[in-house]
C-alpha cells in the first residue's frame, strides 16, 4: 500500500515522536511512505523550532498569525499535489493540525481515500491556552477537516466523543490511543526493590498546568519522606519557574532538571524512576509519557479522570487520586514510597497490560492498514 503521509509540524517535539514512530511502523508493516511536510522539520534536531515561525508568532498579530496559518495551506496543498501525482497514493494519511486544510482538499479533488489522526481538539485547545483570535474560522475549519475524512484516529473515547459531537458519525472513528516501541524498554527486573532514595519523575513538555509545582512544594513539608528525589525530565516554560520554586525551597540538591532528553535516552532514564509522576492531564489527552511509565514497568501516579481510566485501573496498574481532592496525589505517593511490594506489583501489571491490550505503535499501524484495505476495497 502506497500512502502520502501528510503534516504541518515545525517543530520536533512530543508530537514529532508520534509522527515518526507512525511512519516506521507503517513502513515495518509492508506500506510504502511518502512524507509530505514543512521544509525545516526535514532539517532540524528534536527539540529544534523554525526561526521563522518562532518569528512570526512574536511579531505578527493574533489575527494576522492564523491568517498567515491559513495562507500556509496554498503551498502547501500545491506540494502535496505535486508529490500526490508523482507517488499515485492509495491513501493520504493525515496528523490533524488546526487551519491545515490542504490535505483535505486534495483528497477530495483527486478521490484519494484521506485518514485523519486526531490528538487533540485544537480549536477548543487553543482558545484556553493559546489566545486564539479567529475562533469561528477555526471551529469552522476543524469541523470541515474531520468530516472531510474518510477515517478518523482518536487517541481517547473522549475525543472520540467530541468529535462525534463535531458532527462526524461515530462508524467513522477509531480509538488508537498513544503507544510505543516494546523492543526500546528492556523487561524490568521482578521483584520489590529496597532502596535508600526512592526517585519521583516526569517525562515530557514541561508546562504550568502539569502541577509539578504542587510536587515540589510537597517535597518540602516537614512530614515529606527524606529519601524522596525528584526527576524531572524534558524542558519548556515552566521550566525556570520550577527551579526557582525548589532553589527559594531548599530542595536544589533533591530535584534534579535534566533538559532536552533525546528519545533513545528516555527508556534508561525511566528505567530509574521508583514512582512515575503524571500530576494533571487535560480531559480529552492520550499521555504518551504513561506508555514509557508502563512499558518500563514503573508504578505510576495518575488523576483518576476519564482518559486516564481508559488505560489504567486503580489498584491494579496505578495508583489513581481524585484531583479536585487536595493532597490526594502526594497521599498516593506516600503510600507507594512506603510499599515496594506494591511499587513492584503495580509496576508489573502495568508493562504486562502493554503486551495484552497492544499499547504500540505497531499495532496501531496494524489497525490503520486493515482499515485501509476495507476502503480502498470497497471503492
């Protein structure tokens, strides 16, 4: 199967990792792929942004940088065109992206089957976090992109569900949650480990509304266990805030900022991790951070909320807190702190529900492939 995969990223970053986990297992799978996307992604190292974007979203107005979005889609669609009719795609599979709308176009003007892989509703996203400007051009615009789609990957029942109420019928939707590569996360050792320092970590983008902060400041009470450290690995905004809150806390020497992590990096990072950390989580997220935690086999610490109770269950693979309950999550910390057996216990279930229930990037391609097959076969 010949598929054009088509995307807007310009930056490599978590997102950038979906991106090309997909497209090798896609290509392990027997499909030949075409990518199709910004010049400067090619180019660039994880971690690394477009100068020229990075650029315009400073200088540039709200309103003017999405109309600046939008114009991105007339060069974009004529490369797409372009690379469309030299490759004779059987499929155009699509990473969804808000005001990206060439894709679409061009699966409708040639009659090429178009799959859309949806992570977040980003209209929605945008104008809690981003300041979006353009709102009902950009409802208008996502609304337009997953109707348009043949097929459409949801990486949670929740989004699921918002897209269906985004007026896509509910046979056209997969649920693909977020996954990984087994063969990168070595089977853990069995058994309770018994050590001096327990190590509290969090992978990923760090932002504000993460609630890293709230585990810092609980670190530094007076009942806190001393043999608690934290890792916290990745960067972003909330980065310098962060240090500053443990530095003006005493906690320089237990909390421990690594930067950047390249991705062949992260599995021996988490390997090391006593209890994995996902502090807050937006309703509708696939956390790809949870995946590593549980291919790892680590015992995580996770809000008990919807999205979150569609991969782990409470007792059984994780430890689950209420979090509009104050000091639910630093509870369930301690308890783990104070319980190897449950650690190791948790832990084990956790990398064995990564085998059972086919939590990989493989098997996400597996389920794309078959579907394609069905589509393609029945025009």
């Amino acid at each position: 199967m010949r598929i054009l995969y088509s995307h807007r990223i310009q930056s490599r970053d978590g997102q950038s990792v979906h991106v090309e986990e997909m497209i090798a297992a896609l290509r392990a799978e027997g499909a030949e792929v075409l990518v199709v996307g910004p010049g400067f992604y090619e180019q660039s190292g994880f971690g690394g942004e477009s100068r020229l974007v990075a650029l315009a979203r400073r200088l540039l107005p709200g309103a003017l940088a999405e109309v600046a979005e939008l114009a991105y889609n007339i060069p974009a669609y004529r490369r797409l065109r372009r690379a469309a009719r030299a490759f004779r795609p059987d499929l155009i599979y699509e990473r969804y992206n808000l005001f990206y709308l060439a894709g679409a176009f061009l699966a409708r003007r040639e009659g090429i089957p178009f799959f859309l892989e949806v992570n977040a509703p980003l209209a929605e996203e945008r104008v809690r976090f981003g300041g979006l400007r353009l709102v009902r051009l950009a409802q208008w615009a996502e609304r337009y992109v997953w109707r348009a789609a043949d097929r459409v990957y949801a990486v949670t029942g929740v989004l699921a569900g918002m897209i269906v109420e985004g007026g896509v019928a509910k046979e056209r939707i997969s649920v693909t949650p977020n996954g990984i590569d087994l063969a990168a996360f070595p089977e853990p050792g069995n058994g309770a480990i018994r050590r001096e320092a327990l190590t509290l970590g969090f992978t990923g983008f760090v932002r504000a509304w993460h609630g890293l902060d709230a585990v810092i400041a609980a670190l530094a009470q007076p009942d806190a266990d001393p043999r608690l450290r934290l890792v916290i690995a990745g960067d972003g905004p909330a980065r310098p805030l962060l240090e500053h809150q443990a530095a003006a806390l005493g906690l320089a020497a237990r909390v421990r900022f690594t930067g950047l992590v390249g991705r062949a990096a992260i599995p021996a990072l988490v390997a090391e991790f006593d209890i994995a950390l996902q502090p807050r989580v937006v309703a509708y997220a696939s956390p790809l951070k949870i995946f590593e935690y549980m291919a790892a086999g680590r015992a995580i610490v996770a809000p008990d909320q919807p999205n979150i109770r569609e991969i782990l269950d409470h007792e059984r693979n994780a430890l689950l807190f209420d979090p509009r309950q104050e000091g639910a999550m630093w509870a369930a910390i301690m308890r783990l702190a104070g319980d190897p057996d449950l650690r190791a216990r948790l832990g084990a279930e956790a990398r064995a529900d990564i085998i059972r229930r086919d939590y990989t990037w493989a098997g996400n391609a597996r389920c794309v492939l078959a579907e394609a097959g069905a589509v393609i076969g029945g025009r």
